[in-house]
C-alpha cells in the first residue's frame, strides 16, 4: 500500500459518499482485499465508528461501489433514464453499444470486476440495465428463451474478458517485481508452436471483445427488428 497522508484532501464531514468514493480508490490501486474499515478510516482520517455510523457494514460500502461504477455507465437501451427508445432495425448496435461499455468500465476498474459481475445482486442501476436490455431483445423479435439465452452469453463473455485482463495484469505486476527484485519470473511451460498463440491471447486486446460481440449477436435474430 503507497503511504498517503491522513485524510488528505478532504474537507467537511465524512458522509456516506466520501466513504464509498474512498472505498474505490483503495479497490483501484490495492484490490478488493486491501478495503477494510480501518484502512477506509485511515484514509478518510477520522476513527472506525465514524464509518460505521455512514454505512453499517463491508457489504454496504461494496454495494455503494457496485452502484457507484454502474452509474459510471450510460443507461442501457430501453432502459429507465434512456435517451431514447431503440430504432427499428438498429437493435444489435445499441445492444453492442452497451455491453462495449460494460467492458471499458472494466477495463477502468479491473479490481472492482468481481463486484461489478455481481450486477442486480449489489446495483439496482445494473437491474434496471438488464431488463431494459431484455426488452430491446423481445421488441428485436427475439423469443423469451432466446432473449435469455443471448443475455447470459453476453454476460458470460463480457465477465469472461474482464477477469483476463485482471489475470493478465496480475501477472505483469508479479514479473515486473520480479525483475525488480532481480528474481527470475516463472517460465511459461514449452509449448512449441502454440507458445505466439498463447502470447496473442494473454494480450487481451479490447478489438477482441468487439469481435466476440459481432460473433455472438450475429447469431440471433435474423430479419428481427425489420
């Protein structure tokens, strides 16, 4: 954990915001198992009470996050807050839109991705999100099974490349100390020609979520939306 100084840069009371917005901050640049009470307190310089007297509890305060970084994105197609309704015919581009933006909130806060796939559980802006998404699939023409069954791919595709990118940049942060230390890093096993294909794929380019997307929508709904 970097030293910082106490409570820097805040001024006026601790409030229930200050602490989820320092709550982000402490996922951000130490993970998700560096958030306690006290290391919140430290931050926010006042005593552990004063938390607790915001937000009762751990869950809450990951809750708060959860609700914080989904609001970080725009609304989703069709849902409440919405710009607009979806044009007919434009179904897969603004469904694409959205789950492009799920993933770039992501690839920002790739510590918090474990709370951020937990969705409805913790976010009711991520609730509001899927049932606004399920109803583009149904007006697109889509069947309840279907509509269902796209939404749980997207949602496994998008979790999917987020927890790479957190992996792959794990294990960039646990070679670089490596070398730091003036350690070997850990040798990949030899697996012949497959070794630059592997490499490729621990890159984990944001172009390839865009390709799985195409891929996958191209799947459902031909002529729907016409």
């Amino acid at each position: 954990m970097a030293e910082r100084a106490r409570g820097k840069g805040r001024t006026g009371p601790v409030t229930a915001e200050a602490v989820i917005d320092a709550a982000l901050v402490v996922i951000d640049e130490d993970g998700l198992d560096a958030l306690t009470m006290r290391r919140l307190a430290h931050d926010l310089g006042v005593e552990p009470v004063t938390i607790y007297r915001q937000v009762p509890n751990k869950d809450a305060i990951l809750a708060g996050v959860a609700e914080k970084l989904w609001r970080e994105m725009a609304p989703a197609p069709g849902a409440p807050g919405a710009s607009s309704p979806p044009e007919p015919g434009d179904w897969r581009e603004q469904v694409r839109g959205m789950w492009l933006a799920l993933n770039g909130l992501m690839q920002r806060h790739p510590n918090a991705i474990p709370i951020i796939a937990r969705g409805g559980a913790y976010s009711p802006s991520a609730g509001e999100g899927t049932v606004g998404m399920l109803g583009v699939f149904r007006d697109a023409g889509l069947s309840p099974l279907e509509a269902a069954e796209l939404l749980h791919i997207l949602s496994a595709c998008v979790v999917g490349f987020g927890f790479a990118t957190l992996w792959g940049r794990q294990a960039a942060a646990a070679q670089e100390a490596a070398a730091v230390a003036g350690e070997p890093a850990p040798a990949p096993p030899d697996l012949g020609d497959l070794n630059e294909y592997v490499a490729a794929i621990a890159r984990w380019d944001p172009a390839q979520f865009s390709t799985a997307l195409d891929i996958v929508l191209g799947a459902y709904g031909d002529g729907a939306g016409s």
